[in-house]
C-alpha cells in the first residue's frame, strides 16, 4: 500500500526549490562580535585578564552590567511552541523559525538585539523558573506562542519575580496594535471611542488583552465572547481570567450569540478562527468598523465585509489594514532599553498605539489606511520615544 509523501521524504534539494525553505537554511540569525581582536594587546583586554577588571567592578556593583555588557539591550524570545501562529502547538523545535524572525524582526525595526529560547517543558513553575535563572542574561523577556490560559499565569509571575521588561506579544503587542487602528477608525468616522460599542470573538490570550486594553481606553462598552457565547457574570463555566472581564464588561448584559450581539454594534474584532455571517455584519450600525483578524482565514471574507462595513481590516498583508504587531512590540522594548526601563506599564502600551495612531496623519488617513505599513520606518522611533516619555512619567525608568 502507498504512503503519501510527506516533506521528511523529499530530499533537501526539492525543500530548497521551495523559497521558504531556502530563505531558512542555517538559520535566519548569527552572533557577531562588536570588538576586534587581532593582536595580543586586544586579546589581553577583551579577554582575559582585562576581563577580570570588568568582572570584579560588575561584581561589586551589579548595576554596572547594564553598561559594560550586553544584556541590557538583549532581549530573549522565549516560547514552549504550544501555539504557535496558526499552526498551534507544533513543540519547541518546530517553533524555533518563527522566534528567529521575531528576533530578526527586533533588530530589522528597532535595531534591538534578541536570541530565541525555545524550552522543552510545557510546565507553568518550569517555564517560569527556567526564564528567572536565564534573566541576568537578558534586559528584556517577550513571551510568545504560549497557550491561555497558562500564559497569563507565566507572565503575571515574571512580571513579579524580575525588574526587567516582561511582554507578552500575542496578548500585548496585538492589543496594542488594534487600538491604534480603532482609534484611527474612531477618528475617520468622526466619533469617540467613548461612544463605539465594541463585540470581541474570541477570549484566549489576545482577545482579553485587546478587550482589557480598550476598556482602558475607555471605549463605550464591549463585550466579549469565547467557543460557548458571550462572557457574562452569569456564567459559571468561566476561568478566572474570564469572569474578571465578564464583570468589568458587557454592561448591555448580552448572554446569547456573537451575531445577537452584533445587532447595532459599533466595531466586530474577531480573534476566534470561528466565521461570522455576512448578515450579522450587514445588521451592525452605519460607519461600522470590522476587524477580521483570524489567520490565515479571517472570520469573514474581507469583500463581504466591505459591503456593509466603513473600515475593514485583517490581520494578513495581502489586504489593506494589517493589523501587524511588528508595529508595536520593536518600538516598545527599543523606548524601554533606552530608558531601563523596570517594567512596560499600561500607560506605555497605551503611549504606544497613540504614537502608531499619530504616524497617520489627516491628509493619509482613509478607509483603506488606518494604520502605517511595518515598513514605515517612521513607526518604531515615534512608538521608542512615546514608550521612554512615558516610563519616566511612570516612575519606571532607570535612566
């Protein structure tokens, strides 16, 4: 009986046919060195026994390690690979590609240098403990791929047990991402976020920090909604997470369906995978605005969408509007280093999507151009310089 081929069986030369695959080989990062030794002389002072003098002084004053290494300007990328793009949990080894391009994508933006760290242990207290015994290596922790609920657990006890910048990027760096292009919209159609009412599908990691986030905001009112309908604080099936937004949302009191919630709603943010009818699109308010963001499939065909719907964005490049986290998380750490800063506060990630939102001025600003393209270089300075203001009013910067 024949076996369908899979890509183990083809022979690397058929893979590297594939500009994926070629693009990949050896890796998409390397280390290089910012010193020359070519003689004895600087032999003797970038190693030993010039190190020692170095060694000693960080020894005595630990402070000094943010001058005289690295480590205050390194971020590691750490992921378990339990979900992983769309791809989900595909394990640590397999998840190594995408946190090379996230640290590729830190020093491509923001000139900010990273190091993937992909652990073999699926294990909150594991997960945490390896990153706390890794942290002197590092100025900066962004967390990634990790499956909700143990990612809020992961990062709430980082964030607890180091003084250095704990972000993680699929709830924060997303959240911040659609608030800049919600309040670009809010500004297109002439209206307040405090007057939209916002529906979310989807309550994993990114759909309760976009939810939190815009309720910080102060948008009107959202409700949110995970596989089973809408968080309400009538439900008992909700994990804490959950049942903390159920209570601090959906003041409407809206206990059925996403499409029952959708009728005369402001603003659809989809993070579910799960499809939305065209008909509950079609029965939101005028000017709506539809954030289909499930990829690569969104929750709604962005034409269908567009028929009944002001703005429209995805998360994909081959339409207009991606909602792209590279927009964000570049900018935030690089204006956090600048500043060591101890901690990426609210108001930080709040300065960040404001200074995104910015970049698009009056002139540029259209149904089809609510945020900056990635490419924009314009993004990750104005997001740095927003992010390092904001610390210091903050009280969370060290320099």
């Amino acid at each position: 009986m024949s076996t369908v081929p899979t890509v183990s069986d083809a022979p690397s030369y058929l893979l590297d046919r594939d500009p994926a695959f070629a693009l990949h080989r050896g890796g998409k990062l390397e280390v290089r060195s910012t010193v020359e030794v070519e003689n004895a002389e600087q032999l003797s002072l970038a190693y030993t026994p010039g190190v020692a003098r170095v060694c000693t002084a960080i020894a005595e004053d630990p402070e000094l390690a943010a001058e005289y290494t690295w480590a205050a300007r390194t971020v590691a990328v750490v992921s378990d690979g339990t979900a992983v793009l769309g791809l989900g949990d595909i394990g640590p080894a397999a998840a190594m590609p995408v946190m090379e391009g996230k640290a590729l994508l830190f020093k491509q933006f923001a000139g900010v240098d990273a190091v993937p760290v992909c652990l073999a242990t699926t294990d909150v207290d594991a997960l945490v403990e390896t990153v706390v015994r890794l942290a002197p290596s590092f100025g900066g922790i962004n967390l990634e791929d990790i499956s909700a609920p143990r990612c809020f657990e992961v990062e709430d006890r980082l964030r607890e047990a180091l003084d250095i910048p704990v972000f993680h990027d699929d709830q924060h760096g997303t959240a911040v991402v659609v608030l800049a292009a919600l309040r670009n919209a809010a500004r297109l159609t002439g209206r307040p976020l405090s007057a939209l009412r916002a529906v979310v599908a989807g309550a994993g990691a990114s759909g309760i920090a976009v939810s939190r986030i815009l309720l910080e905001a102060g948008i009107g009112d959202l409700a949110a909604a995970d596989s089973k309908g809408m968080l309400h604080t009538g439900r008992e099936d909700l994990n804490p997470v959950k049942a903390l937004l159920a209570r601090d949302s959906n003041k409407a009191g809206y206990t059925g369906s996403v499409e029952e919630a959708l009728r005369g709603a402001d603003v659809f943010i989809g993070l579910s995978g799960a499809t939305v009818a065209e008909s509950a699109v079609a029965a939101m308010a005028p000017d709506a605005v539809v954030f289909a963001l499930s990829n690569p499939t969104p929750e709604i065909a962005p034409a269908a969408a567009a028929r009944h719907a002001r703005v429209v964005a995805t998360g994909r490049s081959d339409f207009p509007n991606q909602i792209n986290n590279v927009l964000a998380f570049p900018g935030i750490f690089r204006g956090a280093f600048d500043v060591r800063a101890s901690i990426i506060t609210e108001g930080m990630k709040l300065a960040a999507a404001e200074a995104i939102a910015a970049v698009v001025s009056d002139e540029e600003l259209s149904a089809d151009h609510i945020v900056p393209s990635p490419f924009d270089h314009r993004v990750a300075v104005a997001v740095a310089e927003a992010v390092a203001a904001q610390a210091r009013r903050d009280g969370v910067a060290r320099s």
